[in-house]
DNA sequence: TCCCAGGCTCTCT
DNA sequence: AGAGAGCATGGG
C-alpha cells in the first residue's frame, strides 16, 4: 500500500514521543505494531510504502497517522504567533496520531516518571507477556484480561510502582467506570476528571490520553519540558487563537524544547 | 555512586 | 492549597 503525503514526516510524527511500539530500523524504515499486527512503513519523498497492511482501508492508515486532519489550517492559525511559528517550523512534519484508547492510556501510566526507551520495553515486555500473540506480534492486551490481576502478577514486565495503576486502570475501564465513548462527549474538564478516577492518572497522562488516542486537540499534557517551555516562551500563556488545538501547538513546543538545545538541560 | 526519567500519591503544614 | 519526600527500575 502507498500513501501519498503532503508537509509530513514519518519520523517526527513516530519520534515525538506519542507512541511506544514502533522502532526505526537499519534502512531508515519503521516497524510497528498496530490493526493487531506488525506493520513496516518506509517514507520517500512525499509518498509512504506501507507493508503488512494490504488488506486494510488506506483511511484506516491515514486516520492512525493523523494525515486525515486539516494541519494546513491548523499550522495557519498557530503561526499567527512567532514563537509558534519557530516550533513548528522545526518540524513541521509532526502530526497527532489516534491510537487505540486502552493502549494510549497504559503506555501513558507506564510513563511517569520514566524515559522513552525504558517505556517501550515495559511496553513490549506487557505485550509480549499478557497480549495475544497473532500475526507475527502480539496484541496489546485487552483492559477486561489485566483486570483479574494483582500487581505481583506483573512483576514479569518491571515497570515498578506502576504495576498497581495498570491493574486499577484495567479494573475501571472495563466495568465502564471509565468509557472511551463518554470520554470523546463530555467537556474536557469532565473528561479530564474521569480518568483521574484511576489511581496513578494525574492531569498530565490524563491530557495525553484525551490528546493522542481520543483528538482532543484542546487537551494540553505539561510535563516538565512543556512547563519550563511555556514559563519562558509563553509567560502568560498562549494565545486565545491557540487554545482550541492547544495540544497540537503542545506537540510542537514539546519538540522543539526536547530537540532545538535552546533549553540544554532541567535548570 | 549518584542522578535522572513526557508524574503521581501521600503527608504535613 | 501548596510544598516536598518517596516511589521501582535501569541507563548514563
């Protein structure tokens, strides 16, 4: 399958910190697991080379990807700001996935305090050692199988304190305490409230769980790059325009502070 | 050995 | 309501 693109780039959008289960590989190619199976994308030029995906729609792809969303528009109202402008400018290429609701929600407990590599092994050992194997991977496993757990049962994957958070969070998801439907309709701040229900949700998984799984562009997950960012660049916030796709300026700022050295390191 | 990692909970004030 | 220690684990 190809897709054709236009002002995207592969690697921003799956380096930027948003996902856990895809890998870069020796040629320059990603390969990752998502539609329950192992999928490898190469990009050259404009167009992606899609593999393992034949017999899924390319809509299904570009809406994964976040390539079925206006981000011409969306870059046109946030470069009415310098500073934004600058952001995005260093990769303008990123664009906000929508991965699966559960997925999104566990890797972001696993997350805390935590780094990006140590993540995806958590993430890969929860898979490998509880998910369903099927197509050459395993699926990531299901809320309603984690939650007749007890933390010790997780033991295996090594994420730590974090183990009791994902038996909790497993628990409310799937008794519907926490639904993935009320979560898309309810005000953000409602739906904001509902996932911190779950032990070891805070404000700032909550908004990456609302952001990179459910498109709730008005989310706006800070960490601590996100605050040190925004108390320089941004002392009194960001602008009114900017506040309905706030995450997807986040995403930006979030980058560009991580990537640019204008921050070299926590002060 | 110490410090840190896309935070959160618990406790104390 | 705000500040600060503690939390599991592993890499630098």
């Amino acid at each position: 399958m190809q897709i054709q693109t236009k002002d995207f780039s592969l690697s921003q959008t799956l380096e930027c910190g948003q996902c856990f289960r895809w890998v870069r590989t020796a040629d320059n190619a990603y390969v990752g697991t998502a539609f329950e199976r192992s999928i490898s994308i190469e990009q050259r030029g404009d167009t992606l080379f899609l593999s393992g995906c034949d017999d899924l729609e390319r809509t299904d792809l570009e809406h994964y990807l976040g390539l079925d969303e206006p981000y011409e528009e969306y870059k046109r109202i946030l470069s009415q700001d310098d500073t934004l402008r600058t952001a995005i400018t260093f990769a303008p290429g990123i664009r906000i996935m929508k991965q699966p609701f559960w997925e999104t929600l566990c890797s972001f407990i696993i997350s805390q305090n935590n780094n990006i590599k140590r993540i995806m092994g958590i993430v890969e050992r929860l898979c490998e050692g509880f998910g369903q194997a099927q197509c050459g991977c395993c699926r990531f496993p299901d809320a309603q199988s984690l939650s007749s757990l007890c933390a010790d049962d997780l033991a295996p994957i090594r994420c730590g304190f974090r183990a009791k958070y994902i038996v909790d969070a497993a628990k409310l998801v799937s008794d519907g305490t926490v639904s993935e439907k009320a979560l898309r309709e309810l005000p953000l701040d409602e739906a904001r409230e509902m996932l911190m229900k779950i032990k070891g949700v805070g404000p700032k998984v909550a908004d990456c769980v609302l952001l990179f799984s459910l498109s709730r562009y008005d989310a706006f997950p800070q960490d601590v790059w996100i605050k040190r960012a925004m108390s320089e660049l941004f002392p009194s916030g960001l602008p009114e325009y900017a506040k309905p796709i706030a995450g997807i300026a986040q995403q930006y700022i979030f980058h560009y502070a991580r990537m640019s050295g204008i921050f070299s390191q926590k002060q």
